[in-house]
C-alpha cells in the first residue's frame, strides 16, 4: 500500500516533469529517423503520436533513404532513432536508438541539460 505523502510526492514530481517538457516545446523538437519497412519505427510512432499528444513538440520524420546527408550529419544509422536538437544550437543530443518507451522520450527533464 502507498501512503499518501509518497502518492502526493510522485504526482508532484510527475506534474513538475511534465511542465518541464511542455516548456522546452518552444525552443527544441525531435528528429525521428525513419526507414521503408521498420517496424520498430512503426511502433515508435505510435508512441510519439502520444507524446505530441500530451506535450504539443514538434516532431520530425527524417527518411533516411530520403534524406542521406541529414542521416550522416547526426551519423545516424539504425532506426528508428530520436534525435533533440534546440533552435538556438547546432549540437543535439541522441535520446534512443531502437523503440523508446514514453518515459525516455520525456526524458525526464534531460532538456534542463541540453
């Protein structure tokens, strides 16, 4: 069983979490790398779909097949990949390589960082 204080800490800390997140959705967006026939980059997507949903970020697709220099700019070479990059900086920072569970594309307040 939990005790209140402990359920009243956790909801405070998540709520925290999430404004973070919703802040940083002005000044940063997600590179989401892409290829034909990944399934895992399907299964991504619908989890970012969710993301997008509940923090409002821009997320972009990036084919790779499509679009090779933008791949080897980030060296980026498996999908899917997530890629945060911030408007007023040219480094970004890779968040996951394979499907990322909502909790690491949240990054847990990571953007404080970047």
């Amino acid at each position: 069983t939990s005790r209140p204080g402990t359920v009243a800490r956790v909801q405070m800390q998540q709520e925290e979490i999430a404004g973070t997140i919703r802040e940083a959705r002005d000044d940063h967006a997600l590179l989401f790398f892409v290829a034909a026939g990944c399934s895992f980059c399907e299964k991504q997507a619908q989890i970012l779909a969710y993301f997008v949903d509940k923090y409002g970020w821009q997320v972009k697709p990036v084919d790779m097949e499509r679009e090779p220099n933008l791949a080897l700019r980030f060296n980026i070479t498996t999908t899917p990949t997530l890629l945060l990059i911030r408007q007023d900086r040219e480094a970004s920072m890779r968040i996951a390589t394979g499907v990322a569970t909502l909790p690491v594309v949240g990054f847990e307040s990571s953007t404080n960082d970047f």
